[in-house]
C-alpha cells in the first residue's frame, strides 16, 4: 500500500480524521504536478530561505580528526536557523492553496513553532502552536520569538508535558477544527501523507548536497551523516543518495544518559514497533504498550517514535542508525564553537559527534558531509545547564 | 441471535434506545472500577464499553485522558482489564461488553492471543479509536476467526461513498461519533444530527448507535429519538475523576445512567 513503507506507516488515526488526511493527500498530489506551486516554492526558499545552504569544507575539524575530508552542510544559515523551514514554507503554500486560514503546529525545542510562526505572519494565516508546559519553561526565548511573530502558543499540561503531549494536543485541536485549520507537522513521522510530503519539502538538502558535491569535490560523498529525532533532516539529506549505493547513509539517535539507563530516545536503536501518531514505527514504550518518556540534552531529539521511512531503511540497511549520549554531543558542539566558530544545535551536534567517531577510519581522499541542521544559539541554555552538572573533564 | 443484535432488538420492542456506557477500566482505582462497572449496568447500561488505559489518547477530551492517567498510575495493565471483563461477564450475561481501546497497547499485548482471549471470556467485540476503515484487516481476520464484532465509527466528516463503504459488511453495531472533535460533554446538539443519522441508518445493515457530547438525560432522549442506542463516556467518567469519596461517586454515576434510560 502506498501510505505504507514496508510494515511501517500508514494511518492510524480517529475516523474523523481520515477524510482530513485524505483531502491533504489530494491537494498535495495536485500542488505537486503544478509547476506554479513548484515556481513560487523555489522562490522562497531562494529569496525568503536563502537557500541554497553552502557546502563548507571544516578544514580544522579535518585535520583535529586526521582521515576523511569533513563537509558541513549548512542548514542553520537558513532563515530562522535550522532546516525546518523547508517544509514549514512548503507545507504553508499547500494550506494556502486549499483555502484553510489557520495553521497549527506541535513544538519540542521550539523551532517547529518558531518556522510555523513565521511563514504564517508571512502568509497572513492564523496560527497556535501546542507545546508541552515543561518545554514552555524550558524554551522561553523561543515562545517569546513565536509571540512576537503573532501565534498564539498553548501550553499543554497533560502527560509529560512535553513533545509527544504537545503533538496529542495538535492532534486533538485538528480533528475539531480542520475544515479552517491546516496542521503542520515538523517531521517525517505522523500519518500518511505526513511522512511523504515532509520528506518531498526536505529533500531539497539531499539534492543540493550531491549536486554540490559532484562540482566542488568532483565526487560523491562516501558517507553523509544526520541527526534522527522524528528524522526530518535526515531523511532529506539521504534522499539525494538513496540511488548511490556507493554512499553510506548514517542516522544518529540521541542516547541521552545512556542506552543502559533507559533514559534516551534512541527509537530504533532501543525501540520496538508499535503505532503513535496515526504511524507505525519503532517507538520507545513500557511492556504494555504504554508510551515512555524520553530524555536527551537536544529537546529537538526529544520524541518516543520515529519516521517510518526511516524504520524500512533500517531494516533493510540501506542506513544504519547509530547512538551518540549527551556527554559526546556536548563535547561535539564544544569543539565545532571553537575549532571552526560554528556553533552548532545540539540536535546537530550529534551528528558532527558521530562524524568525529568515524573520520579517522577513513583515507584523507574519502568524503564525510554532515548535515548541520541547525545553529545552537538556541542551546546555551541547555549546554550551560548540562555543564554546571556534568563538568567538562 | 447473537447478544448485541438482541439487546437492540429488546430495546427497539421496549420503545427505547439501547444504553451504552463508557468506563475507563481502572478508574478511580483498579479495585473501585469493576464496582463502578457493575452500578453502570446495575442501573441500566445495555452495552459497556470497557475503556482500556493509553498513555497518549489522542481522540480523548480532558475527562478520559484524566482518567486514563489516573489509571495507569495505578498500575492499570489490559490483563488486567481482561480480568475485569471477565468478573462482569460471569455476573451480567445479557449485557452487552465491547473492548474499547487505542490500537498499540492491543498490538503489543498480541491480536491473536488477544482476540482468542476476549471469546473465551465472553466480550461481544472490539472498538479501536485509531484503527480506521483503512487499516482494519490488520485485526479484522482475528476477529472474524474468534466472533468478535470489530465496531465501525463513522463520523460527521465522512463523506457518503465513505460511509457506505465502511458499513457494508459491519457487524453488532455501528458507532456514529456525532460531533467533529474529541470525546467530552457539549451544549446542545449538532443541527445537521437527525439528516445525518437517518442516512446512515438507510445503509446500515446494523443498529446505529451515537455518541460524543451526550451530558445529561434530556440529551439522550433527544438523541435516542433519531437512533438505535446512545453512548456516554465522560459524563459517566466526570464524577470519578473527581477525588471525592468512592461511594458519592457511585452514587452520582448510577444516578446519572438511571437518567438517560
């Protein structure tokens, strides 16, 4: 079935909401033949986004690690600083176009909210973001921006207060209002055709990637690296290289204070199938079934479930998804500050973590490109937080 | 015959819509709550709808998703649950016992094992609030293989193609959610509710049973008016999320099923 991706997928959701689903499914097939919908989506990625995001040579992280040339790619010069907004902008000109004037979204760390946000000011459309009461807490300076661009921001006190709560909320808000409303999922996880179309509005990084690869370095990359939350960057940046069999495609899940401890949110890695969120995928849960809390320093990572894409690429091995812990993506974002004064978000930092792990394995000739999906400025907070804990050794 | 198809006909010969409850199991307390159950039916509930626990209902107001956390912080498991079934199944034969649940904890606790179980107590069938038309075969055949019905829900957004489609080969009853929304109590009812239900009582080969928003008596007898049976949840649910002492709560739940008769 083509909602699914092999077992995993489909739509599991309330029968109030089928038909929604089935209304966005049309509507995105037909924005997605319409070359005028194409035209004024590359516009504003050009003009509003600033795409295309560079492919940066960190010649200084290279050479600290010794082995395979280290290419970032630089999502977090995006407008509002992370890859987000690729999708945000796509999905917003979608809800436009079926005439809905109101856009919701669910927010962890905040970019989600912020972008969603921020194409709504653009587009003139009414927006309330759901975010869990902690995070509220947590991110003040994020529900501060989404205020100032003019969405409403609720915060929902239910469940761990966090996420996953914020996306039950979204989800509850949008079966009583969804003749008006359109949600805007952040990542490739949700029912079908979620998962599709968030992928589609992401895979402008992956195509960019191998394009500027094969120009700058005359060659494609031998590994690309991402980080994998829901698993939206990720699953854009591999979809320039599924074809390349030559290309290893490497996922990083946030492994919190350890895959040992239970406190992480490593989906794949320490998960096993279940359904959330109207998809099936590997999801962290008690023996019951119930679904558990997670943990990680990058509230962006923060999520029990994963894109079912992501599932099928992991059973098949077309990606392998590794774990990097909190300790080692802290260590990373301090390194890349100073080694090349990129200050990386700690959701990406557990990329760059991984791609340090892995470059010395390699001959100089070899290629690592690491998708750099956002910038940390949002993370000092957090990363001073962690430190006054966990001191620096 | 079998039990649902009976209970409608009683109630049809009776002149009155058939009385389906909603608990969640395990709430106020796992011990409280098959008490809770058997006051629900003891006071003339003709279906319950035993509510198992989720940790994430996302088709659920505040009132359930209270209820659902207050029991699973008490350790609520669906063994558990099955065990409950069980107890009211020995004491209350002719009453109808539907399965009421979100798909993952059914998926993990096994459909095979799971169905076979519910036979074996006595549970008439399963309603799976996030297991549309679409992804039903994944349970279906187990169902089938065991005589359970699996309830269908169709809803105010669905268009008419749709509906057909999904009543068309629906067994015991079929579960018409009236309202665009999440389960809780509204004011008033829908205007476009008696259009709504008479179309799909037209196509559907079984009774039609509707829900969602339904507070009080007068409520339900207005609803009853243009359907089969009447559901409620978080009326029923609202005093037992309350705090207050067990017996006022029983008290105020068995009260308030007698008013909806």
């Amino acid at each position: 079935m083509k909602t699914h991706y092999g077992i995993y997928g489909g739509q599991y959701v309330a029968e109030t909401l089928m038909p929604v689903l089935q209304e966005v499914e049309t509507a995105y097939e037909s924005a997605r033949r319409d070359p005028a919908f194409a035209r004024e989506l590359a516009e504003l990625l050009t003009d509003y986004v600033g795409r295309e995001s560079p492919l940066y040579f960190a010649r200084n992280l290279t050479r600290y690690c010794g082995g395979a040339r280290i290419f970032l790619k630089r999502e977090d010069l995006n407008h509002t600083g992370a890859h987000k907004v690729n999708n945000t902008i796509g999905q917003a000109l979608l809800a436009r176009r079926m005439g809905k004037k109101r856009l919701i979204a669910e927010t962890g760390a905040g970019m989600h909210g912020v972008t969603t946000a921020t194409v709504a000011a653009l587009f003139g459309m009414e927006c309330e973001v759901f975010m869990g009461a902690l995070d509220v807490k947590r991110q003040a300076p994020n529900v501060e921006r989404m205020r100032v661009l003019g969405a409403g921001v609720t915060a929902v006190d239910a469940g761990s207060a966090t996420l996953k709560d914020a996306m039950n909320e979204a989800i509850r808000n949008w079966t009583a209002t969804a003749d008006h409303t359109f949600y805007v999922i952040g990542t490739v996880a949700g029912p079908y055709p979620y998962p599709r179309m968030v992928r589609d509005f992401q895979s402008v990084i992956g195509r960019e990637t191998r394009r500027q690869c094969l120009e700058k370095i005359g060659k494609l990359p031998d590994e690309v690296i991402a980080c994998v939350g829901g698993g939206s960057n990720a699953l854009g940046m591999f979809a320039g290289f599924l074809e390349d069999a030559s290309v290893r495609l490497t996922g990083v899940e946030a492994g919190g204070e350890g895959l040992e401890t239970g406190r992480h949110a490593a989906s794949i890695n320490g998960g096993r199938v279940g359904v959330l969120h109207g998809s099936k995928c590997y999801l962290l849960q008690d023996r019951d079934g119930q679904i558990l809390e997670t943990h990680s320093v990058s509230a962006g990572l923060d999520y029990p479930g994963v894109g079912p894409e992501h599932c099928l690429l992991a059973d098949t091995k077309r990606a392998r998804y590794t774990v990097v812990n909190d300790e080692e993506a802290v260590r990373a974002f301090e390194l890349l500050s100073r080694l090349e004064g990129i200050i990386p978000a700690l959701e990406s930092s557990h990329a760059v973590a991984q791609a340090l792990r892995t470059a010395g394995t390699y001959p100089p000739d070899a290629v690592i490109v690491v998708n750099l999906s956002g910038r940390g400025d949002k993370d000092m907070d957090s990363v001073r937080r962690y430190r006054e804990t966990h001191p620096a050794a | 015959m079998d039990r649902i198809a009976k209970i409608f006909e009683r109630c049809r010969q009776e002149g009155r819509p058939a009385l389906t409850v909603f608990a969640t199991c395990g709430c106020p307390s796992p011990e409280e709550s098959g008490e809770l159950m058997a006051e629900i039916i003891a006071r003339g509930a003709d279906i319950l709808e035993i509510g198992v626990p989720f940790s994430d209902p996302m088709a659920d107001g505040a009132v359930i998703q209270r209820a659902s956390d207050m029991a699973l912080r008490q350790g609520m498991t669906l063994e558990k649950v099955l065990e409950t079934a069980g107890h009211l199944r020995e004491r209350h034969p002719e009453t109808g016992i539907i399965l009421f649940s979100y798909f993952n904890v059914l998926l993990q606790y096994g459909l095979e094992r799971l169905t076979a179980r519910l036979a074996e107590i006595g549970v008439d069938g399963i309603l799976v609030v996030d297991l549309p038309f679409e992804e039903r075969e994944e349970l279906l055949p187990f169902c089938r293989a065991n005589g359970l019905h699996l309830i269908n829900l169709v809803s105010p957004a669905t268009p008419p193609e749709r509906m057909r489609r999904i009543v068309a080969d629906a067994t015991g009853f079929v579960y018409y959610v009236m309202v665009r929304g999440v389960t809780g109590t509204r004011d008033g009812l829908p205007p476009e509710l008696a259009d709504n239900l008479a179309r799909l009582r037209a196509v559907s080969p079984v009774p039609v049973a509707a829900g969602f928003g339904i507070a009080s008596g007068e409520a339900a007898h207005a609803v009853g008016r243009y359907a089969d049976g009447v559901i409620v949840g978080s009326a029923v649910m609202r005093p037992a999320v309350s705090g207050r002492p067990f017996p006022e709560i029983r008290k105020e739940v068995g009260d308030l099923i007698a008013s909806l008769r």
